[in-house]
C-alpha cells in the first residue's frame, strides 16, 4: 500500500493538503457512543489508521489497543488479530523494528486457530521486519509463506502477488543477487500489466529501470524507460524530463560508454525523445574529460526543438566551451555571441510578463471605468424620466384646464383622445428602454465575462513560472474562482432572461471545468450529478456558485488518497419543502466538522461570507467520506 500510495503522489504533480489531522477527544468521543462491539472495533482501527497516516504514531497506538482490548474482551479473534497487526505496524514507524517484530509473532500465533483472511499481510510483514533487522533467512521464511498463502487465494487477491515480489525484490538487492532481483521484479511486472492498473505499473517500471541502472544495462534501461513514457497520459507526457542519474560507483568512462549505448538504444526502439537531456549529459562529460571534439559531435545530434530557450542556452554555452578548448577562438566567440542575445531574450521576456502584469491592472481599471460609466448613464436616464412625466403631467393640467372652459362634452372627447395618444407614446418609450437596458446588459455580461476570461488567462500564464507549490496552488485555486464567475457571466449574455441562469447547465459545465483544472478524468473518479433544470436569479447563483466551487475543489485535492474507480463524488442540487438544498458528499477520508467550520484558510472563509450573504444554513457530516448539506431558504429565482 505504501509504494502505491508513492506512486499516486508521483502521477499527482506536488499535491499538497491543507486538511488537519483527526482530534483524538473527538475519535473517543465518538467511539463512547457505540454500543456494538464490532463496529467499535471498526471504527477504532479507521481512527487509529487515519492518525498514523497524520505521523500521530502515540496517539494511533492509543486508539489501537482500545480496539485490541474490546476484541479480547469479547473474543472477537479476527479483529483482535487485525488491531495487532496494526499496532505492530505502528510501532514500526516509531523506529522500534524488534518490538513491533515482537508483537507480530502474538499475531501469527493467533492465525493458528482462526483462517485470518489477511494471513498473506501479517506473513509479508513479518518478512519485512526481519529484513530491516537484517535477519535475511527468517525474512525469506516468511516471504516464502506469504507466497504460498497469496498463490492459494481467488484471482482478484492474487494480484497483490506483485507487492510480495517487490519485497523479494528488494531482499536479493540486500543479498546482492542483482538477476534473483531481476527475477522477482519481471514476475511483479508481468501481474500488474494484466491488470491494468496504471498507478501499479508505473511503479513496477520505475522499479525496473532503477534496477537496470545497477545492472549497467541500457538495452533494459531503455526499453523499461519508453514503456513508462507510453503508459503516462498525454497530459503528463509533456512533464516528463526524461533526466538519468548513473549509480555513483560509475567512473566517468563508465558513463560516457552507458549514455552512448542509451543513445543507440533509444534510437533503436523510435524513442527520440529521452535523447534530450541524455545528449546533454554526454556532452558534459566529453568537456570535463578535455574530449572537446566529441563533445561537439554529440552537440551537434541535439535536437534543440525539444527544449525550452534555457535548454538552448545551456547548450550554446558547452558549444562555446568546447570550441575554446579547441582553440578554435572564432567559433567559440560566435556561440557566446549567441549565447548572450538568448539570455537577452530571456530578460525580455521577463520584462513582457511585467507589462502583462501592468496591462492586467488597466484593464481592471478599465472595468471598474465601464460599470461606473453604466450607472451613470442608468442615473441619467432615470432622471430624464422623471423630468418627462412632471413636463408631461404640467401639459395635461394645464389641456384639463382649457378644455374645461370650451365645456364638459368637448374636454370628454378631447381627454380621450389625448389619453390614448399618450399611452401609445409612452409604450413605445418603454419598449425602447427595456430594449436599450437589454442590450446594454448584455454588452456588460460580454465584457465581463471577457475580462474574467483575461484574468484567468493571466493566472494560468503566470503559474507557468512558478515553482513554489504554494504560490503554484494559490494561483489555480484563483483561477478556478475566476472561471467560476467567468461562467455566470457568459450564461447571462447567452440566454434570452439577463438576470437568470439554468442551474443545470451552469454546474455541468463548473463541474467539468473543475476537473479538467485538477486533471481528473473519468477513470479516476466515479461522478453522479443529479441538478434539476431550476432557473435562479443572479444574487443567488454567483454565491452558490463560488460556494460550489470550494467545496468541489475541496473534495478533488483533498478526500481520496488514491485515483480510481472506488472513488465516488456526488452532486445534487432541488427544491424541497420551499427551500433549496444543495448536497455533495464522497466516499474519501472525510473531515472534521468542527474543524471544516473553524478553519482559519481563505476557501473557508469564502464558503462562510457566501453562507450569510445567502442566510443559508449548513451541515457537514462525516461517516464513510464526507456529507455537506446547504438549505437556503430565501432564494430569488428567475422572474
């Protein structure tokens, strides 16, 4: 489970989490209300896990043995089995291998008189503690047990089959037997291609061509290193960097003669692309080792079209270095010619980001500008109004006033008439301006979906040079905010109401943007949406929209530790009782109620401020995975 989970962190590109780890006063307080023993056991080991993945090793020990006791107590032997396998486990953590080591054996004891249906776990654990305590013949005892055990279960358990061959992987590197390894790691290889776990074989590969390095073998080396490459997403493929680094006890022959093998290999298997950085690499050594020409030779094969401008400036710059240890003076000044107008590039292309930033800010103004100028001119035409109907109504007195001097039958006549003409004007005019505030309406939507869509577009350029993970996650929790608004806007322009949305539509759309943001696609996560076709006024959706924003995101960084189908994300927003709820839950690691409403971090802090503007109340529950409940009860839909 522990190389699984290193390899999910590896496909996820640095996600970071800001959930806090489980509060052990609330884990006893909750296990105080259960009555059944089973399930208090239960919950207790997903506690005591739960902790122990937080490194809260003392705590999960604790909640542990409350699981172990009640077990005793109650002669439940395959829970007790499972709490001290999990305390073993824990104990492992803190650095006290033989006491853990200890613990295990009162567990293998207790298999004897129970069929323990994760017999194979305790076996491969007990294999790897005697690994780490170097006691490789009791490590390869239990190893060879958990095997056969694994070898008799149904298919779907006998894939873990390639875990156990990872351990014995890992014990002939301990023996120094690099082809038993070998052995161990082909098996473990050819169990996760059939079952198409991608997470899996990537993991496997990673393995294999690590242990090919050690082996100096870049026949191996190179195919295991394409067949990683072809099983990556497109998405992630442009990440790759394709960078080696040889084992440290090869001299510098060494690796000049491994990366020029690997270079024939590559070419060999049409995998042009991991030449890059190894050509690169082969060059440097042929300049340390004064082999100026050969140096250049390799240069010369580079294919600049891979890399980025700095890459090209790296190479320019070994360019120039061999050409001067060549004496060939005139050459040499040429590359570093070329190698100062590229780093001249460089800065000007630092300086164009600045002016995109200056230019981010002007058109904020601008908008700021543009509604100003659209209040004003609404105010304006207010006003003329109210000047037309006091003209308007000074005119009808003072026509009242004569037509009564010609008499009562002649005024009756005149009046209706007159009245009738006046009606007919004034629709028009009315009909003039709703058609005017329609389309001026319409042009601020446009535009401001425009804007939105700029700024998004800033963000994104800009998270393309930063490095810092956090700065990185700031930047596209914003960006995701922005297209959220971005969306109400575009909605509003489109559909015939200027002050309605289909919530329907809106949340598809938001949803699909989410996950395309978070690079989650469909195998990853199992997704129910369930919105009725519900049009709501504008003041309503852009908070509840913001507010769904952070709460899905929430759920796609946060609530499942590994990508798959099992994953389940539920989305629901209807009208019940006169009100409007909106519900999302999944089947992750949940959250702390307490602690979601308390949060000190920026989403928090939205989802709250949108809470009151909505006078909304709200309801987080967590039992398998997380439940969020909002009900708004005074909610505007469209007119």
């Amino acid at each position: 489970m522990k190389h699984l989970l290193l390899v999910i962190g590896l496909f996820i590109a640095a996600l970071t989490i800001d959930a806090q780890p489980p509060d052990v006063d609330t884990i006893n307080a909750r296990l105080d209300t259960i009555q059944d023993p089973s399930q208090y056991c239960r919950v207790a080991l997903d506690a005591g896990t739960q902790l122990r993945r937080y490194n809260q090793v003392e705590s999960s020990i604790e909640i542990f043995n409350k699981a172990l006791l009640t077990a005793r107590d109650k002669d439940l032997l395959e829970l007790e089995i499972a709490a001290i396998y999990e305390i073993a486990n824990a104990i492992d953590m803190s650095g006290n291998t033989e006491e853990a080591l200890h613990r295990l054996k009162e567990a293998i004891q207790k298999m004897n008189e129970v069929d323990y249906f994760r017999k194979g776990q305790v076996y491969k654990m007990m294999g790897r503690f005697y690994k780490k305590l170097e006691s490789l013949d009791s490590a390869v005892h239990y190893l060879s047990k958990a095997e056969s055990w694994y070898q008799t279960r149904p298919p779907k358990q006998r894939y873990y089959l390639w875990s156990l061959y990872d351990h014995w992987h890992s014990l002939y590197l301990q023996f120094g037997d690099l082809n038993k390894a070998k052995e161990y790691l082909d098996k473990a290889y050819s169990i996760v291609k059939k079952g198409d776990k991608r997470t899996d074989i990537a993991y496997v590969l990673n393995r294999l061509q690590g242990l090919s390095l050690k082996r100096a073998d870049p026949e191996e080396y190179a195919y295991y290193n394409k067949a990683y490459y072809d099983i990556m997403p497109n998405s992630r493929k442009k990440m790759l960097s394709h960078g080696i680094s040889p084992p440290e006890e090869f001299s510098v022959s060494q690796q000049i003669n491994f990366f020029t093998q690997l270079l024939s290999e590559n070419e060999r298997l049409d995998f042009i692309q991991a030449n890059f950085r190894i050509q690169q690499k082969l060059a440097r050594l042929h300049i340390n080792q004064a082999n100026h020409l050969k140096a250049i030779q390799v240069l010369e094969s580079i294919n600049t079209s891979l890399g980025n401008k700095s890459d090209s400036l790296i190479i320019l710059s070994m360019f120039q270095e061999a050409y001067a240890g060549l004496g060939q003076t005139g050459k040499a000044l040429l590359a570093l010619q070329k190698v100062v107008q590229l780093k001249d590039e460089l800065n000007d292309e630092k300086e164009v980001q600045q002016l995109l930033e200056l230019e981010k800010k002007y058109r904020t103004a601008q908008k700021e500008q543009e509604l100003a100028l659209a209040q004003v001119r609404e105010e304006a035409q207010e006003a003329e109004l109210v000047r037309t109907r006091k003209q308007r109504n000074a005119y009808i007195m003072t026509a009242v006033f004569l037509i009564l001097l010609l008499g009562l039958i002649g005024y009756l006549a005149f009046q209706n008439r007159k009245q009738n003409q006046l009606l007919q004007k004034q629709n028009h005019k009315v009909r003039q301006a709703l058609k005017d505030k329609e389309i001026l309406l319409r042009e601020i939507h446009h535009r401001v979906k425009n804007n939105l869509q700029v700024v998004s577009s800033l963000l994104n350029l800009q998270s393309q040079y930063i490095s810092d993970e956090e700065a990185l996650k700031a930047i596209l929790e914003g960006k995701n905010r922005v297209s959220s608004m971005a969306l109400i806007h575009q909605n509003l322009y489109r559909e015939d109401g200027l002050t309605s949305i289909d919530a329907q539509e809106y949340f598809i759309s938001l949803i699909e943007g989410l996950l395309d943001s978070y690079q989650v696609d469909d195998e990853q996560i199992d997704l129910e949406l369930k919105v009725d076709p519900i049009e709501l006024d504008v003041e309503t959706m852009i908070p509840l929209g913001l507010i769904a924003n952070e709460l899905i995101s929430n759920v796609l960084k946060h609530a499942f530790l590994q990508k798959g189908e099992q994953n389940r994300l539920y989305f629901g927003l209807w009208e019940e009782d006169g009100s409007l709820k909106l519900e999302i839950r999944d089947n992750g690691v949940g959250m702390n109620p307490e602690e979601f409403f308390n949060s000190p971090n920026f989403g928090n802090k939205l989802i709250q401020a949108f809470q009151n503007k909505l006078q909304a109340e709200i309801k987080v529950e967590n039992k398998q995975g997380s439940r969020i409940l909002l009900q708004i009860s005074k909610y505007k839909k469209a007119a």
